[in-house]
C-alpha cells in the first residue's frame, strides 16, 4: 500500500492537497490498522445480544466505522461539517458499491459490443444508484445528519490522529482481549474531537 502511494504521489505531488485523494487514502489505511479492534468491539457491544451475529454484518460495521473515524478531520476540515449518521448510511452504501462498479464496467465493455445490452445492464445499474441516492438524501435530511465543524484546523487534524495511535497499533501490541477497550477509547476520543471543533 506504502509502495503504491509513494509511485502515485511521484508521478502526481500535488494530488496530496486533493480531498478526494486524502480521503481515499486515510480511509484505506482506517480499514486496515482499525478494522480488527473497531469489529471486536462491535462484537462485544451493538451485536453482544445476538447468540451468532453474521460475518458480513459484523464486518460491515467495522469497516464503516473505520472508515468513517479515519476520514473524519478530513471530511471535518475539507467540507465543514461531519456525517454522524454515515456508518448507518454504509450499512446499504458498501454493499451497493461493488455491483454499482462492476455492473458500470460490463455496461461500458458491452456499449463497444452490443449496444442494445448494455442499456439493459445501465437500467439495472440505473436503479441501484437511485436507490443509493434515495438514502443518502434521506439520511442527510435527518435531525442532526451532520455536525458543523467550524473549528476544524490543520494541528487539530494532527492532534486526532496522534490520538488513534494506540487503536491504530492494537493488534501489533496488545493481547485480542484489550482490542474493544482500545477501540472504544478510539470511539469516544473521535466523539470528543468532533465536539471540539464543532463549538470551536
């Protein structure tokens, strides 16, 4: 992952001061060093009453809310405001995505072979992105969707990020029964860091 995002920022330096690549980038690196601690503590909390909670739910949690802690200073200080109903949002946006992706891929190969199959392809593409539209809107017009972040500065983005070391290194330095400590202390430092910059 390291390798291939220094040969993308030496082909490209100045895609380091693009959110989108920000963003990309930190959520990557919030799945893979928090994903592990962030889904043992959903095992032990929101799915603790459930006897056998599904892999796929589980790991769905875990993989949102990775994400959504990671990029959260840059969403914070890139737009202004923060999605806290987005990890619930995820729950139907991550599963869209990759049939949203691949049924775009065999839509845009099948327009160079048979047109009239790739419309068929791009109307049922068609539907699962107004669906994904549809719940994002929907969710974006909840009360309190979104935090304001008018405080949200550039040391602030570091001072974050330097809390969610010990989360971020938890699997390499901790035995697995301290993973949903960590990863709870993790989601409570990210409450109280958006609440700052929020009344900041």
């Amino acid at each position: 992952m390291t390798t291939m995002l220094a040969a993308v920022l030496a082909w490209n330096p100045l895609l380091i001061y693009n959110p989108g690549f920000q963003l990309s980038v930190a959520a990557v690196f919030g799945i893979l060093l928090l994903r592990k601690p962030l889904l043992s503590l959903v095992k032990s909390t929101v799915l603790r009453p459930v006897k056998e909670p599904p892999e796929l739910l589980s790991n769905l949690l875990a993989v949102s809310l990775a994400a959504q802690i990671a990029t959260a200073p840059i969403v914070a200080t890139s737009f202004d405001e923060v999605s806290v109903i987005g990890v619930l949002t995820n729950l139907v946006a991550v599963p869209l995505s990759g049939p949203i992706l691949t049924l775009g891929l065999l839509g845009t190969l099948a327009g160079n072979i048979f047109v009239p199959l790739a419309y068929l392809i791009n109307v049922s593409n068609g539907f699962l992105v107004t669906v994904l539209a549809w719940v994002a809107e929907a969710a974006s017009a909840l009360p309190f969707a979104a935090v304001a972040t008018p405080g949200a500065t550039l040391p602030l983005v570091g001072i974050f990020y330097l809390g969610c070391v010990p989360a971020a290194v938890a699997e390499a330095t901790m035995p697995e029964e301290r993973w949903p400590r960590a990863a709870g202390l993790l989601v409570v430092w990210t409450a109280l860091w958006i609440t700052l910059v929020a009344v900041l």
